[in-house]
C-alpha cells in the first residue's frame, strides 16, 4: 500500500492506515502508553499476548471466523513477496542498537503470570517495527526494538506451537495442502476457528491481556551504559476480535476526520502506531463500553 499509494495520498491529502482493528491498534498503543509512561529513554518493548477463552456455551470451542485462518494462510503463501517489499519500502539503514532484543526462541515464564510465552513475530511484530521505522526517519528518534510472545496454559502447548506454526507455514507453500487447510479449519485449530466462528454469548465474554515490559534508560543516564529502568503496563479488554475491532476501527476513523492536523504531513500512507501518536485515540478508546483499557503495573 505504501508503496503504490504513498505519492497519491500526499497529493490528494487522505490518509490511509493500515491494521486498524485489534490487529494492530492494541499493541500500537500499548508501545506508545509504555513510552508515556517510561521517565527517559525506551530502548526495547517485549509484549506477552494471552487470550482468555470463557466458554459459556460449551457446544463451541471457535474464536475467530475461518476467515481469519484464511488471511493467516495467504500471509504464509505469500511471505517471500511480503519479505522483498519490505526490503524495497524499507531503504534507510537504521542505527545499530544496544543492547540488542533479541527473541526468545524457547518458552518461558514471566513474573506476574502463569502462562508459557512462545514467540509469536507475525502479526504485530512487522506493523510496529514499521512505526518505529517511521519514528525514526522522518523525527529522528531512536526507534524501540519490539519482540512478541504469545501465552499458554502448559508448557507442552507453548513448546509445540512453533513447530505447528512452521508446518502450516510449509504447507501454506503447496496447493494440494493448502486447500486442505482452507477446507478444514476446524480439524487444524482444534475448533478455535471455523466457518460458523464464534457464538455471540461466548464471542462477548471472550478476554485478552497484552502485558507489555519496557526496558531503556532513566533520564540523564548515558544510552552507553547498561539499561536501568524497567515499566511494565497492560492492555486489556473483552470481545477483542469483533466488539473492540469494530471499536478500534470506529474511532480511528473519527480521529483522522477530527484530528487529522495532528497527524503526520499533509496526507500519506501509514501504520497505526505512527499514524496516530499525536492523537487523542488512546483516550477515546478508553472511553468506550467495547474499549481498550491500559494500566501501568511497575514503574
């Protein structure tokens, strides 16, 4: 999009922005809250995702609609396109960061919680590393360094699911397995997402929480030495794939009708993130019943 329509949108003065439901606008502000709330310099944000299923109707075990499944799959087929249009759209060489975040590769706990975090890198991973781009190229600001994980109740779950998400992925490359994959939802997610998707009175009290730990520099302490301040927040709500998507989608739009002066140039393709952290969205969000709520826990 950025790159077919970046030139057209400046001209005409629109804004088009990407990932505007509850893939990405949590995470994008949760980065942005963590930041508000950090007192000096962000060098890395860790998000740990977990999705709190409270089945009501026990006939069902589905989440999400299969269509999400088959955006999931489409997005594998056409990874290698995705990675060169990257490299294309993202020319400018980023400053070399230390201390480096680097993904843990193996599951593991964090304090605070009982989940077993695997890495989870493609969804709002690639969409925040953008913003952060964005920050930096165009403000001068030194970019956070983000890594995304995703919660399980064992630790056997949390171990497999890597290997489940390569499989799919390897499958992903072949038509005979991808149709197989787009055919049974329900027999590759366990029922977590199938053509019928979710029944309303379990889709409403459905949950999620998104802890998020940024680590950086207190004010006046030089970037050479070794991070010394950690603020940890959490972003929350129910009904995160349809009630706060809608929401989030919602109020993006009345924000760039309302506030488009406080947003980047004259018009552009942007993600979130970039797109509206002048902005009051975060606020407005806050304010609605199928809202985002976000709370520091350590600061």
């Amino acid at each position: 999009m950025q790159l077919k329509y970046q030139d057209l949108a400046q001209s005409s003065g629109s804004y088009v922005v990407s990932n505007c439901a509850f893939e990405s606008i949590p995470a994008e502000l949760g980065v942005l809250y963590a930041e508000k709330n950090f007192p000096g310099t962000v060098n890395s944000v860790e998000l740990y995702c977990t999705l709190e299923p409270n089945y009501q109707d026990t006939t069902s075990k589905a989440l999400l609609n299969s269509g999400t499944w088959d955006s999931a799959i489409y997005s594998m087929q056409y990874a290698r396109e995705m990675w060169r249009l990257e490299r294309k759209l993202n020319k400018e060489k980023l400053p070399r960061l230390r201390p480096k975040l680097w993904m843990k590769p193996y599951a593991h706990k964090i304090e605070g919680s009982n989940k077993y975090y695997a890495p989870f890198p493609i969804t709002d991973q690639p969409v925040v590393e953008r913003s952060q781009r964005l920050f930096y190229v165009q403000d001068n600001k030194r970019p956070i360094q983000f890594q995304m994980y995703i919660g399980f109740k064992s630790l056997f779950l949390a171990i497999v699911f890597p290997l489940f998400l390569l499989t799919i992925a390897l499958m992903a490359q072949c038509g005979c397995t991808r149709k197989l994959l787009f055919k049974y939802p329900h027999f590759f997610t366990r029922g977590t997402m199938t053509h019928d998707g979710p029944t309303e009175v379990n889709r409403k009290v459905n949950e999620f929480i998104y802890i998020l730990k940024a680590k950086g520099w207190t004010t006046g302490t030089p970037e050479s030495e070794s991070p010394n301040k950690e603020v940890v927040v959490r972003a929350s709500g129910k009904d995160p794939c349809y009630g706060i998507t809608s929401t989030c989608l919602l109020m993006c739009a009345k924000v760039i009708l309302q506030e488009h002066q406080k947003m980047p140039g004259n018009g552009g393709v942007y993600p979130p993130g970039f797109a509206f952290a002048k902005t009051q969205l975060l606020d407005e969000l806050g304010r609605c019943k199928s809202g985002l709520k976000f709370e520091v826990l350590k600061q």
